[in-house]
C-alpha cells in the first residue's frame, strides 16, 4: 500500500503536526511505502532530510513563486498532480487551517469523501477505520471510507512526534507544474503574525482571559494574578481577534500548546478550537454561565463575575 | 446581489446526550434544537451586505429535527426568504452528498452571486461541506474567514491562521466559510422579523423539486460512512462553587485547593 503525507511548513521549519503523522502511518501501516509531498518556494534542503527522517522514503517537491503562500487551488492543482503520479491508497495531512481546506478539495474532484478531524487510526486486517470527536468531544464517530483512494486530515495534536527518529535521506522527486490565470483567482495580500512571541510552552501558571474579560484594560487584573503566581497570561482568541492582548497569548488549535500545572480560565466558553490546546493537570474555571462546557474540563470552578471574583482571589493570595 | 446561506439545525451541544442512544432524538425537545452557531455568524455575514449593498438573502435548511424553526429564525433575522429541504432517501453523513444536493439547491435557485456557510457544524461535523462545494460549483472560496472588507469590485478578506490571520482578496461571486470571531456576531431577531417570519410561506423542497439521481445522494452512494458513534464520557469528579456570597466562594476554594494540596503559585 502507498501512503502520501501533504508535508506542510510552519514557522519556516516542517510543522509538528506532520512529523507525527509520519510517525503515525509508519506504526500502523508497518509495510507500507510512505512519501510526503512539499510545495513552497524556495523549498530547503533540511526540510526534505527532515521528512526522510521521520520515516518518508520520497518526498515530491513542487518548488514555484505561485506556491509561496497556501492558496487553495493552486495546492489542489499541486496535490492532484502527485497523486495521479503516486497512486496512493491513503492521503493524509495535518488539520491545520490549510489541511483541511485543501484535502475535502482534492477528494471531491476525485469523486470521493474525506476524514476530517481524526484522532486516531487503526487496521484490522483488511478494514482501516478513522475516529473523530464529535459533539463538542462528547461522542467518537467511527467512520470508514469506502473506495481504494481514502482521504484523512488529523486534527492537531493528536499524534506523537518520535523523539528519535531512524529514518534516512529520502530519494526527492520534482515535479512540473504550470497555473493558469483561472487557479490563480484569490490572492494573497498578507500575512499578520504577532510581533512579540512570547513561550507558554513551560509556563507552569497560566491565568486565561476569555470574550468575558470585557476589554483591554480589564485585562489588568488577569496579568497582576498571573505575575503573583509567577506565571504568565493566556487567551482566547476571541481576545486577540478584538485586540485586547497580542496573538502571541493565543492557546488553543490555532495557537499555543500549554500543559501549565494550573490553568485558571476566565470568561472562557470551552470552545473545542481553545480546549484542544491545553493539558493542565489542574483547571480552575471562572464563568458566569453555569451551563458554559469549560465546567466540563473544569476540575475547580465558580460560577461567578469574573471581575468580581479575580481582585478577591488576587488580594486573598497576597495576604 | 445574491446570497445563499446554508444553515443546520443541530441539537445544542450543551444538551447531554450522554448514556442515551446517540440517535434516539426522542428525548430532544423543541427548545433543545438551534441553529448551528457557525451557520449564525454565516448568516450575520450575508445580513451585512444586504444591509450595505441591499443583497437579498435566502436561507437554506436540509434536513433537520424540525427545520421550520431554524428557518423561520433566520426570517426574524432578517432574511428575504429561506427553503427548507426534506427528502427521507437523502444520505446526510457524507459531505461529499450534501455537497452534491447544495450543488443543485444553488443550480436550482439560479443566479446566485455568493455563497455564505458556518465554517463547521457542530453536532455531528464533517468539517468538509463548504471546501466540498466550491469545488463541485468551480467558484472561487475562501474558509474560516473573520472579516469581509468590500474594495470597489473585490472582497478582502481576513481569515483564521496557525498563529494570526491572513487577508486574501476574492472575486465578488464565490463562497465565505464564517467563523465566530467579532465581525460575524449573529444580531438578534427582531420584533418586526419575528411577525415578518410568522407570516412567511416557506417553500418545502424534495427530490421531486431537486431531481438529482436518487442513486448518487443515497446511503449506498456514499464514500464516507459511519460506522459507530459512542459516548466520551467526561465525568470529572469537579469541585464547582456558585450561589453563594463571592467572597465565600473564593475563599472555599483556596481552601479546597490547599486540601487537595495544589499549589496555585510556582
Ligand atoms: C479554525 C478555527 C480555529 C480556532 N482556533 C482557536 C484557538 O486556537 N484558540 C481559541 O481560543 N479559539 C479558537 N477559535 C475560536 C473559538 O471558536 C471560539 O470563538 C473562542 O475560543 C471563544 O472564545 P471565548 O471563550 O473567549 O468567547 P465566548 O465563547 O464568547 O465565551 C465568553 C464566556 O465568558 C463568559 N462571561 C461573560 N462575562 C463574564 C463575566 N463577567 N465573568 C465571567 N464569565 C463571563 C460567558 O458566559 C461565556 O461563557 C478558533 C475558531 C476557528 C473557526
Ligand atoms: N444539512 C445542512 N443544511 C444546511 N447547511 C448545512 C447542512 N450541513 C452542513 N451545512 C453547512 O455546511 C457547514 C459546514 O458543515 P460541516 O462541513 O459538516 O462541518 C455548516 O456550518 C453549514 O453552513
């Protein structure tokens, strides 16, 4: 079986996401040939030894200007041409904003679905079966994909990135391509990325402010607990979305990975996109609304005014 | 100009379906069905041009518990008009079948300008409808947007990315997926859209209006289908404070932490 990974790049290096897919499909689909697929301009040299390290045995590179930024459909014109070159059983590509933009697409014009979202993978014997949480993660769908083209996008971090790695220097393959003024209809303008980057990675505190928070200004008191604590200030993104703090404090699917000791969330909702982005061994909620899903995360919670019981919770500490 | 909005009736996820056969509906009341969130901010995006460019807005429901409540909100909203769309013999799991019968639902309606959907479902997702449409329609689209700025014969548009956003420009025909960030807030119905909405005659449609080949919407016709669904059960055993003075609360819970012995501070 012939397995190809959309490898993608973040940060300008290979993102997390798809070395662990790697990993991943080299587990449980131990005879099977793995190739990754990466398109960009200016591809690096470390990025293709990267891949091969982490277990693709070929890598296809389209290196063109038009591949510079994602944009949908000279990525689906990409991947459709590898395809057609490789044959592959399964398609796989992290679910970031452009993984699963672009996988649904290439599948449709082929006739077939996709598996989106998917936190696992498993095979038995002939059957191969996708899992995906559901329902705000209260149910697991189980799904197969019928046909012998499958398409699958992970959702981010569901898979492990092998600490140690044996793969080798895969064999690289360039491929041709040419775009017409019709694949070419959306443009990129520009990217905006937060100037400051901040790493909430080993922050063992992290104080969150949710929409709840209410403003910039009110931010204040969510910093002075977090300097208190000896911590740092996290958000959601529907702050950073309203400017209220940079992007740099962003947790969760589109932002920072946390796995602080403590994590107090306040005038946080429990939105999966920001709950996915957090291992806390402890959760303290603070909401006002009883029913909001952060209390199911929660392991401490008050249901209260977040503007009333933060100050008290700080001045209580201090004393 | 002319804007589709495609929107879902989902049973509100606050609503546990835990311990109860996840499609025995039985237990759902009326007050219990919503329209997606997503889909309202979608919603909200095609309300603003009709406001600004006087766009007529037509919402679409397939399928659904009770679709007539969802649409008609969307009436109250302030749409022109909605359809609801019902045909038993319709495969809804596969994205890649509702992308076929959305396919038609625009080919039939005719003359459509943009298509507005939420960026997921939240009940049951596919994740993959509106990326699945734009390529069965060939229209130019853009996902997960945040914000539409109109220039003079383009739209601008700001979307969702790893880490901050991205501004992309599209042509003024194509498709906008919808997420919840501020620019797409849903408004609330109004009193006059609530009465407008009570009066409005919504159109049924099934296979007899859209005739599509029943043999390419239909279960055996899917490429993706479920296999099982179960229960994650997240039974936290959590210590939740409310109703009582704040300040009780507050120090209730320190005390609590310092029982369990967590250490709030580093
Ligand atoms: C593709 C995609 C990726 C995304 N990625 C991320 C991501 O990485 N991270 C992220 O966070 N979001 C992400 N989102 C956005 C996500 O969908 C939600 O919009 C966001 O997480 C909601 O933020 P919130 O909880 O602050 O706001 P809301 O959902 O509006 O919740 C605000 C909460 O505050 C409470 N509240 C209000 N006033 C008070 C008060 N005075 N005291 C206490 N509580 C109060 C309310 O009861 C409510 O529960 C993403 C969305 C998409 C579509
Ligand atoms: N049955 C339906 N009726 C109308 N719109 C739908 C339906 N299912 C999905 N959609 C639209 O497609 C979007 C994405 O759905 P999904 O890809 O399943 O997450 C939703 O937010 C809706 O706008």
């Amino acid at each position: 079986m012939k397995i190809l990974v959309f490898a993608q790049i973040r940060d300008d290096k290979i993102e997390e996401n798809t070395l662990g897919i790697l990993n991943k499909v080299n587990e449980v689909f131990k005879d099977s040939e793995i190739s990754a697929s990466l398109f960009g301009s200016n591809i690096k040299e470390e990025w293709i030894k990267q891949l091969g390290v982490h277990g693709a045995k070929k890598v296809y590179t389209i290196d063109v200007p038009e591949l510079e930024y994602y944009l949908s459909r000279p990525n689906v014109k990409a991947l459709s041409k590898v395809i057609d070159e490789i044959q592959p059983t399964i398609i796989i590509a992290a679910g970031t904003v452009y993984g699963e933009d672009l996988l649904p697409r290439v599948a449709i014009r082929r006739g077939v679905s996709c598996a989106q979202r998917i936190t696992d993978i498993t095979k038995e014997g002939e059957e191969i079966l996708f899992y995906t949480p559901v329902r705000d993660d209260q149910a697991m769908k189980v799904q197969k994909i019928t046909g012998d083209i499958k398409f699958v996008t992970t959702r981010t971090g569901a898979f492990f990135v092998n600490e140690n790695p044996t793969g080798e220097e895969p064999e690289v393959i360039s491929v041709d391509i040419t775009f017409e003024e019709k694949d070419l209809l959306v443009k990129h303008v520009e990217i905006k990325k937060a100037e400051v980057t901040v790493n909430l990675k080993d922050a063992k505190v992290i104080v969150a402010g949710g929409r709840g928070v209410g403003g910039k200004d009110q931010f204040a008191i969510l910093k002075e607990l977090a300097s208190i604590l000896g911590g740092q200030i996290g958000a959601t993104r529907a702050c950073t979305d309203m400017n209220w703090v940079e992007e740099t404090y962003e947790i969760g699917q589109t932002g920072q990975s946390v796995s602080p000791d403590v994590y107090i969330a306040a005038g946080i909702s429990g939105a999966p996109q920001h709950i996915s982005g957090i291992k806390a061994k402890t959760l303290i909620a603070i909401n006002t609304d009883e029913g909001a899903a952060i209390f199911n995360y929660a392991d401490y919670g008050i249901i209260g005014d977040l503007h009333i019981i933060l100050p008290l919770l700080k001045q209580k500490i201090s004393d | 100009m002319k804007i589709i909005v495609f929107i879902r009736q989902i049973v509100n996820p606050q609503v546990k379906l835990q311990g109860v056969d996840y499609f025995d509906t039985s237990r759902i009341s009326e007050d219990d069905l919503i329209i997606n969130p997503f889909d309202k901010n979608a919603l909200e995006g095609a309300l603003k041009l009709k406001d600004s460019e006087s766009a007529e807005v037509t919402a679409i429901c397939v399928g659904g518990i009770k679709p007539s409540k969802a649409v008609r909100e969307a009436i109250a909203m302030g749409c022109n008009d909605a359809v609801e769309v019902v045909d038993d013999n319709y495969y809804l799991e596969d994205p890649m079948i509702l992308a076929k019968i959305y396919s038609k639902i625009v080919e039939k309606i005719g003359d459509v300008d943009l298509i507005f959907t939420g960026c997921e479902e939240q009940s049951s997702s596919s994740y993959a409808v509106p990326a699945m449409l734009a390529e069965l329609l060939d229209i130019p689209s853009v996902l997960y947007a945040e914000e539409i700025e109109k220039t003079v014969d383009r739209f601008r548009i700001s979307h969702v990315l790893e880490g901050g956003r991205k501004i992309v420009e599209m042509p003024m025909r194509g498709l906008i997926s919808c997420t919840d960030s501020q620019y797409f807030v849903p408004r609330y119905t109004s009193m006059r859209g609530i009465l407008t909405s009570k009066r409005a005659q919504i159109p049924q449609w099934s296979n007899e209006d859209l005739k599509l080949d029943e043999a390419t919407v239909c279960e055996n016709a899917a490429s993706l289908t479920v296999s099982s669904f179960s229960n994650i059960v997240i039974e936290k055993d959590s210590y939740i404070l409310k109703e009582e003075e704040p300040d009780e609360m507050v120090d209730k819970l320190l005390a609590k932490l310092k029982e369990d012995n967590i250490k709030l501070g580093v």
